[in-house]
C-alpha cells in the first residue's frame, strides 16, 4: 500500500475523477509525487523506464483536463504507459507490473476501462483515435479523443497514413507528439532534424500564438494575417508539414510546464477538426541517473535508486543476441558485401558494436519495419548482402514485404529472428509465438532454428552464404554453454542431427526445445533429434525414424497450429506414413506475461512436461516393453 506521509495527494487519488476534485495549483506536487512513486515502484519491480518519467505531468493534465474514461486517451507506445495505469486504479499494484498475474506492462482494454486501445507495438494511436473519433461523430457523442504518440514512433509509415487520412476527412481528434528525441536509441532521419528544428523555432511561434489569441477567426484580418503566417512558416517554420496534412499545429511547448500545457491544451480542446499539438520531453525527467544514459534506462530490472541501475556480472554463457553481433562483425570483415539493418532495435538485437566497426554498412532506419525488409531487397538486387536484425514479433509487422519483395523475387537476404518463441515478461504484444508457422508457408525461404550458440553462429552462416532468402529465428536468453567455434563454417542445408538413440518413440526437437527435449528423451529411453532445419526438414531421416520406431514427437516453443510439428504431419502425410505424431507446443491462445521458465512449465514445454506428455499420450507403448521382460 502507498505511504500517506510520504504522498499525500497521491494516496488519495484511485480514479482520475479524484485527481479532478485538486485545484489546478495543486497538479505540479502531484506529479512531484508521482514522478518519485514511480522511481520507487520501478526500482523495486523493474520494467520501463525512462520513457514514463518523461510523460508524468503530461499525463497528470491530461486526465486532469478530460473527462476520462469517457475522453478516449490513446497512448503510442506501451512503454509511457505506467503514470497513467498508477492514476487509472492500478497505483498499489504496478510493482508486479511484467510479473505473472500482475500488471500488464502495455495498455490492455481487459485490464482497465482507461486502456481505450491496446498497444505494444508502436505507431498505432493515430490510426485508433480515428477510428474513435469517426464511430462518436456517427454517433452524435461529443466526447474527445486525444493520441498520444513518440517522435520515435512518428518515423513509421502507418502514422502517416493516419494523418494523410484524418487530415483529409477532419475529424474531431487532438494528436500529441511527444518529442524527446529518442526512441530506445537515439531517433534517425529526416523527421528528427525537422523536429529539431522546430524546437529551434519558439520564438516565431509563440509570437504566431499570441497574434491568434488578439483576433477573431474570421474577418479580412485573420485572413490576411493566416496568409503572412503560412508564408513565414514556409520561409522558417517547418511545421506546415503537418497543417499541409491538414492538422492545426500547435508547438513545441514545453512538456514539464505544467501551466504551459495546460494553457495550449485548454485552447485546443475547444477547438474543431484536427489538431496536432507539439511536446518537448525529457525521456528519464527527475532521475539524474535516467537523463544522463537514456539508453541504459528505457528499461531497468529492479534496482536500488539511491546507487542506480548496477550492471550485472557475466555469466560465462552468451546469449544468443551476443552471439548474433559478434557473428556480425565477423562476417563482415571476411565479406564486405554484408550491410546490416535495424528497425530502431541497434541495443535489443545486438548491432551496438557493429554500428560503431561498420558506420558505413550499418543502417537504422527508424520504426519502420516494412520500409527495413525492402530495403534489403533492394540492395539484394545490386550485389550486397544484407542481413535484417529484426525481434520476431515486428517482422509480423512486415509480412508483405517478406513475401512479395523478398521471396517471391528469390533475394539473397538473411533475417536475423530475436525474440523468436516465447519472451515472457513483456507478454502477447511481444512473443515470438507465430514465425515458424508464418515462415515456413513462404515460397524460397530456408528457415533454420538453433539449439545453442555455435549452431547459431553455423545457421547464421549457412544462411548468408545460401543463394536466396533465409531466416534464423532464436530465442531471448542465454545458450546452453557450448563453446563456440571461431570459424565461420556453414551447415550443410537440410540436415538434422541425431542426439541420442534410443528405442519405441523418437522426439523431434526444433531449436530452443532441444535442451529439455533430450532430459525427456532421457527419462524414456527415446530417440532425440536436433531437427534444425524447419524448412527443408532432413526428410530421410524422418522416414527412417517414423519406420524404426513406434511413435513421433515434435515439440517446439511456436504455435502448434501451422508450425514446425505441422511440417512432419504434413510429410508423414504425403509419404504415406501411419506412424502417429504428437504435436507438442503452444497452445491456440495469446499466452499471459511472466517469466520465460514460467510460460514453458505452464505450456508443458519444460522436460517435466515434454515428459509427462508423452507418457499420457503413448502409455501403452511405454508400458509395452517393461510387461514383456516381466513376462
């Protein structure tokens, strides 16, 4: 329960109607209090940072300003989400945010009636509000809708299209931009130096807002005065981008000026059609810790925030991310065709080191993912070799683009898959539970799944050296400690890997799934094989198990509907093969957040489970062989 001593506005407000009975001189101490009752909820259960400490009193006047939950708040991305679940009736419980049974660590719409629309991935709000703000104007409801979206999720092409769409249709929507100049890493290209600009431009504008505010909206003197102000703004101002898109922009103010705020988005609150308003925030504002390295600090486990965010001791096994960057830089100095490319994820997918041997050959481009895949292809067509560093969940994002720009013109481009299977804490929006199913649908495409870190950085290789479109998809954690060889040896395509004999049922493992799969294999005396290759299966191998044995099973940490188990069903199928096959994986369901261990023992992807599957399923075989030396 929150302290009353130390927070004594916060420990009164369960609802935004609560935070709406203080007077408006009261909201800078409430989001004093906030801001430190988020300092300490973090440190003490981890999670997103940075970018929460930067929208606090943004969020305190807008729930203090509108009447929510009726006013829709859209909020774009997730991650600037936890000053509003604290105000929204979630206050004593976001320290078991990411935690089974906890706080989601997104806007969930089941969670709460304040979460209008759930969010993990970015770039959505725009497009949402619209949708909200066209069912209340077919409905006569006169209720506001305001989104809240990122300079950083701004650079994605779907933000566009919303604007290019609202802006022609003129909704009644407010849009904020939230401008602090990062997305994880620092944001790239030619938005950012526009917003910079317009940071550079206060003083024009705020002499453009003060004129407003001295005249009526109609009459020869507004006009002519809106006609001099277009001209000045195309001479100086870069801001008509938006107002040529067909929003009112309003900015850049500053976002932890509580009465400044207030004083723009009360006058814009009362204005028709579309409205753009401009925010300049510090990502990590008030912990000195989080403002100084904002990276660092997007996400923190728990710390202490006396010292700050202590950087673990290594634990001997790399993780698989690791693995990928230091494969990177290695290829590249044995083939200078290799470019390498991000959608805003240099730190998540493990391109740090890279950026910095490979300036020129490294590429972010921003969240847009649909816009990195073509990219690739079309370097592909003019002799580079361009490996696409992508988390599983946003390549969903780029489906299209996988298909008809990538495979269907057979282009020589890697997909480096993190995140593949399950990620655990930051829940639906961000498993990798589907690719498997998604990839090996696709025409040209080889598609590989590594039990380890060496057979990572062999799949790794294998795939850039293959002649056509290849993935290698991994998880989000440690290898099993196999140690890892320096050379940059391919795979040969196709080939599985029998990693224990044994008798009567024979487990088909596929990356990940491998290391519990053989403690399995090992308690039931079955015949363990590292599958590898999802696409093409070693299908020799499966027809010389499938006769030699009793039973099949696949097991992998993807869905069971479409996936890797799908293939050998489908192969048994078509070879005329009657050996039965349990199919184990995840179940047909977006699964909760928790920790990665957790989700597998709950799935029965663990060893205990893998076995007990199987005993349930293939009793009788089991039993068989003990009765008979009984007898």
């Amino acid at each position: 329960m929150i302290d009353i001593q130390k927070y004594p506005r916060l420990a009164r407000i369960d609802t935004p109607a609560d935070l709406r009975t203080f007077a408006e001189g009261e909201l800078p101490a409430i989001a004093a209090e906030l801001r430190q009752y988020l300092i300490e909820s973090v440190a003490a259960s981890g999670g997103h940072f940075g970018a929460n400490l930067g929208v606090v009193e943004l969020t305190v006047v807008l729930h203090w300003l509108y009447h929510t939950p009726e006013d829709r708040l859209v909020w774009d991305v997730g991650h600037q989400g936890y000053p509003h679940k604290i105000l929204t009736g979630r206050r004593d419980r976001i320290t078991t945010v990411k935690q089974k049974d906890g706080v989601a660590p997104f806007p969930r719409r089941d969670e709460s009636p304040y979460d209008c629309f759930g969010v993990g991935h970015s770039s959505t709000s725009i497009s949402a509000a619209l949708g909200m703000a066209l069912a209340a104007q077919r409905r006569g409801e006169a209720r506001k809708i305001v989104a809240v979206i990122g300079d950083g999720a701004m650079t994605a092409g779907m933000a566009f299209e919303a604007l290019n769409h609202g802006g022609g249709i003129e909704p009644d929507m407010l849009v904020i931009l939230n401008d602090n100049q990062m997305s994880i890493s620092e944001n790239v290209g030619a938005l950012t130096k526009m917003l910079a600009r317009l940071l550079a431009s206060r003083t024009l504008n705020k002499l453009r807002e003060g004129g407003k505010r001295m005249m009526k909206r109609d009459g020869l003197l507004w006009r002519a005065v809106k006609r001099w102000e277009e001209h000045a703004k195309g001479m100086f101002v870069p801001s008509t981008l938006f107002e040529e898109l067909g929003f009112h922009y309003t900015g850049p103010v500053d976002g932890h000026d509580i009465p400044q705020l207030l004083t723009a988005l009360r006058t814009l609150k009362e204005l028709p059609g579309p409205r753009l308003l401009h925010v300049i925030t510090t990502k990590g504002k008030g912990y000195a810790p989080a403002e100084a390295q904002q990276i660092e600090y997007h996400a923190v486990g728990p710390f202490d925030p006396d010292k700050g965010v202590v950087k673990k001791a290594a634990t001997g096994k790399p993780t698989y991310t690791e693995v990928f960057g230091d494969w990177l830089c290695d290829m590249a100095a044995a083939d200078e065709r290799l470019y390498g490319i991000t959608p805003a994820m240099r730190e998540g997918s493990g391109l740090v080191r890279f950026s910095r041997e490979y300036p020129q050959r490294y590429f972010d481009v921003g969240i847009a993912e649909q816009h990195a895949v073509t990219l690739a292809a079309g370097m592909a067509c003019d002799g580079i070799k361009p490996v696409v560093a992508i988390y599983s969940t946003f390549l969903q994002r780029a489906y299209d683009q996988l298909i008809h720009d990538v495979a269907l013109q057979d282009l020589d481009v890697l997909f480096a898959i993190d995140r593949a299977g399950l990620v655990g804490p930051d829940g639906a929006t961000h498993a990798g539970s589907f690719d498997l199913s998604y990839l090996r649908c696709i025409p040209n495409l080889l598609v590989m799944a590594p039990s380890n870190e060496d057979e990572c950085r062999r799949m790794l290789t294998t795939g850039f050296l293959h002649p056509g479109p290849a993935a290698v998809r991994y998880p989000r954690s440690t290898g099993t400690g196999v140690a890892v060889a320096r050379e940059l040896a391919p795979l040969p395509i196709g080939k599985a890997e029998l990693r224990r004999r044994g008798s009567t049922i024979a487990l088909l493992a596929f990356g990940a799934m491998v290391a519990p799969a053989l403690k399995a294999g090992e308690a039931l005396g079955a015949s363990v094989v590292d599958m590898r290759f999802v696409k093409p299966l070693d299908e020799a191998l499966l027809r010389e198990l499938a006769r030699s044995h009793a039973a099949l099973v696949s097991i992998e940490d993807n869905a069971v509907m479409g996936g890797a188990g799908s293939a050998v069903g489908e192969f048994l199928h078509a070879s005329g093969l009657a050996t039965p096959l349990l199919q184990l994986g995840l179940r047909d369901a977006f699964l909760e957040h928790a920790g990665r261990d957790e989700l597998l023992a709950e799935e029965g992807l663990d060893a205990a489970g893998i076995e007990a599957s199987i005993r349930r399923r293939f009793a009788n075989l089991l039993i068989a062989p003990a009765l008979c030396s009984a007898g």
